[in-house]
C-alpha cells in the first residue's frame, strides 16, 4: 500500500528536523519531529510502506517489526485527518530507495502535535444573500426584506 | 472563432475584470475622483477612485506611503462606490454557496482571478494578478468597517503581494533606527500590545497587526515594510498609551463596548510609524503575568508553527507559497519566545538592546 500527502489541502515545511503542516481545510496544524520526520519526507514522494519500514531499519536501531508498527499508526492518524490518500504502487517508481551510510542512530518515536485552536479562522461563510447583481452580502437591519 | 474558444478561462476571465472596470469608468465619469501613486516595497501600487466618501475611509491608513505621481503602476486597483457615483458593481458570473477563507470565491479561482467579498460589508474585490489590475466596490462607502479602515485593501493585498515574493503576514514589527523585529503569533498572544508600548515609548513601528515581509529569497536582507500607519486597541489599551492621546483623540473611530479605537499615525508619529526595517530577529510574545520580561531562544520550527498557521489560515490563497516564505523568514533570522512581563517600560528597552545588539555584532 502507498500514501500521499493531499496537496490540494496541505502545506508543510520542514526546520530544524521538526515538520510544520498546515491543514487548510479543517484549520488545524501539525507538529512532527523525530522518525516522523523521515516518514513525512518519504510520504511526499509517494512511498510505500515497505519501503519506509526499510528506511528506517536501515536509519535508525529499530526491529522491522517496530518500525512497521510505527509507520502504520502514523499514517492511519494522518490518513483519518483527511492529509493522505492511498495511491496506486506505480507511483514508488519515482521514489528510489535510499541509502543510509554509517552507524544507525539510536531509536526516535515520531512526535506527532495536533493543534487545532484556530480552527474558528477557516469556518466557511454560507451565503444566504445576494444583492440585485449576484454579489454576497448579509441583508443589514436598516435595509428592508 | 469557436464556441469553445469563446468561453475559455482566458476569455472569461478578460470579459470578467473587463466588465467590472467599465462600471468603474462609468462611475468616474459620473463623479470624478482622486487618484493616489503608493509606493510599498518599491512597488508602485495605484488606486483610482470614483465618487466620494471612500477615499476618505481607505486612504488613511496608507497616506505615509503616498508618493508624486508616477508612471506606470506594478497594481492599478478602481474604487468606487454605488451611493455616490449611482453605478452598480457588473453582474456575478458565479452563484456561489459559501466563501472560502479570506472571503474567496472558489469558481473565480479557476479563471485565474481572485475575488473576495466581505459579507458583513458587502464589499467586492476583484484581482487580476497577471494583468496587475483589481476593483473594488461596495453599495455605499458609510458601510466601510473599522476593520477595513485600519488595514484597507488587506485581502487584495494579500492576493497581490506573493506574486511579487512579498508576504502579507498577521504580525507586528518595531524597530530603533531601522533595524528591528518581527512579533508574531495569533491574536491575543500580546504582539499588538507590545508593538503600541513600544512606539509610546519612542520607538519605530512597521504595522501592530498586519505587515508586509519581504523574507530575503535570493540573498537579501529580510525586512518588514510598514503598510498601515495605524494603532488599534481597546479601551484599556488607550489608558496604556499616553503618548499617542491626541492621535486617539483625533480620530474618527473612537473606542466602543465591543470596538477597538483606531488611532492614524502618519500626521501624530510621521518618522516612526508605518517604517520599513531591517529584521533581526523573529519574537514570539507570550503574557506570563509575572514581573520580568524575559527573551528566550526558540527553535525555528516552533517559531514558525506561532507564526503562520494565522496567517496562511486567514488570508487563504497559496497556502504552501506562504508557509514557503515564512519558513524562509523563520530560518533566516534568530527567534525568541518574549515572555512579557507587568513592568511594562522595562519591554520597549528590551527590544531596543536586542536590536542595537545586533547592530553591534552586524
């Protein structure tokens, strides 16, 4: 199974190994540091499960099974939350395994911080009027029915 | 020419702004109006009014960045209003349900235009970004709200200024001697308080709510350029400035139960509002009640997670350039987390060290 990020709703940048992403639809933004951050990266360029558990295991001192585990309850979150959407395998021919060099580094959980205090910013406006010519406008209380 | 040719984007969207800057000549040619050449970021922005009554609402808060004629204009936006002038905005080509954030209209996005209509208002922009031209246009000028009169033309703005690698951002910025900070965060978070306590007390002020950064894409310095001379604050808040009293006092937007005051700064501080600076560093305000103001480093990623999300999720649009821009920002300039503290004359000096620091080490 592969997943992408839903770019038509999200934005993200990456500082300090720490991913800021921005759901434009629902208003919430995300933290996610750690192996997320690896995820994440692999995420965008279409990437399997497989090969993000390989990844990792070539990455950090983690288990495949470990790793799999991992990657699973990231992206079911990130999926729930409306970020990704399953594509077709095809797709991982753009996303060319990796390879780590060196020691593997000790084990880091991703961090995964969900805020959703602005959420009240992106509310949609229902338009219930319009004016003669079609444009939206709220009827005032100095104007008649 | 083919049906299909006859309705493409390309041609809708010409007959659209075409459509709506007849009803603006037609407006001006039954009631002239005043026309205005702004310079912001060395850009030239041009707003050609028809009737009367609304450029006395919106020019305001923009008059410091009047400059003598010009030229030719990068943005040329036409206003006017139906109560002066007698004409009408064009018919809507589009019937839609709901606005996106910011007041967007989502089917005039797939024409390549941006149009944006205020509901409470009823104000109706619209922005063709290719052909650097836009409209605006409400029923009558009175129905201007204080929202729109401290930071006109923000919408449209904030439509505009990324095509030119410019951010609108929900920020506040000051500065000493033209070098200065940039203080974000939702609202609540202090920045605007910080941004007035420091203009009271002599300092230079780019903007208290909305700002225009240029994030240094391409090897220039990040800088902020003050778009609006304006300080905005409840009443408390007004006690808090005595300073700036008779511009407060001057001003047609006293403060009301539920309304700020909005003070218009470039006849009361003509040096030090509205001011362009050079940035140094990124401070994000927390109120911690204690005494002490503290500044304390932070990481970018989290300076970038209290600066953006309230910017992108307000001004809607090209989100992902946005955040691009400010994470270019964040990662170019040292970020605080500035812990404010009761002793309020100990927070202006605080910053002016900060920034006459780095004009040391610079």
């Amino acid at each position: 199974m592969s997943y992408r990020v839903v770019t038509q709703r999200v934005a993200a940048e990456t500082l300090d190994h720490e991913v800021v992403i921005l759901d434009q639809v629902s208003g919430t933004y995300y933290s996610l540091g750690g192996s997320g951050e690896v995820i994440w990266e692999m995420l965008v360029r279409g990437s399997s499960v497989e090969r993000m558990v390989d990844r990792l295991v070539s990455r950090y001192e983690v288990s495949p099974e470990a790793a799999r585990d991992t990657v699973t309850r990231l992206v079911a979150e990130l999926e729930r939350d409306g970020l990704l959407e399953t594509c077709e395998d095809a797709s991982v021919a753009a996303d060319p395994p990796t390879a780590d060099s060196g020691a593997r580094a000790p084990w880091e959980a991703p961090v995964f911080e969900r805020f959703t205090d602005l959420q009240s910013l992106l509310l949609l406006d229902p338009i219930h009027d319009v004016d003669a010519a079609g444009w939206p406008h709220q009827q005032r209380d100095d104007q008649g029915p | 020419m083919s049906e299909a040719a006859s309705t493409s984007p390309t041609h809708e969207r010409v007959r659209v702004i075409g459509e709506a800057l007849a009803r603006f000549e037609a407006a001006a040619r039954a009631s002239a109006g005043p026309t205005f050449d702004l310079t912001i970021a060395k850009r030239r922005v041009r707003l050609r009014f028809a009737g009367e009554g609304l450029a006395e609402r919106l020019v305001p808060a923009l008059a410091h960045r009047i400059g003598p004629p010009s030229g030719r204009a990068d943005l040329t936006v036409h206003l006017w209003d139906r109560a002066s002038t007698g004409v009408g905005m064009s018919r809507a080509p589009w019937s839609p349900r709901e606005l996106l954030p910011g007041g967007r209209v989502a089917e005039a996005q797939a024409l390549g235009l941006e149009v944006q209509c205020q509901l409470d208002s009823g104000l109706v922009t619209i922005l063709d970004p290719a052909a650097g031209i836009a409209t605006l246009w409400i029923d009558d000028a009175a129905c201007i709200s204080r929202h729109e009169a401290a930071a006109p033309l923000r919408q449209l703005f904030a439509s505009w200024f990324p095509t030119q690698s410019l951010c609108m951002t929900h920020a506040a910025a000051v500065g000493w001697r033209g070098r200065g900070v940039l203080l974000g965060g939702a609202s609540g978070s202090g920045k605007s308080t910080t941004a007035l306590l420091c203009l009271d007390a002599g300092l230079e002020l780019a903007g208290d709510d909305y700002v225009l950064v240029d994030p240094g894409e391409g090897g220039a310095d990040p800088t902020v350029h003050g778009l609006y001379a304006t300080a905005k604050v409840d009443a408390p808040g007004v006690a808090r400035l005595p300073n700036l009293a008779a511009a407060f006092d001057a001003s047609p937007y006293p403060p009301g139960p539920d309304d700020k005051a909005i003070a218009f700064l470039h006849r009361h501080a003509p040096e030090r509002a509205g001011r362009d600076l050079a940035l140094v560093a990124l401070l994000l305000p927390v109120v911690t009640g204690l005494g002490e103001t503290r500044l304390e480093p932070m990481s970018g990623a989290r300076a970038l997670r209290a600066l953006a999300p309230s910017t992108v999720f307000q001004h809607g649009g090209d989100g992902r350039h946005t955040l691009a821009m400010l994470a270019g920002l964040v990662a170019r300039l040292p970020c605080f987390r500035l812990a404010l503290g009761t002793d309020f004359p100990r927070i202006p000096e605080l910053i002016r060290d900060l920034v006459t620091e780095g004009a040391a080490s610079a």
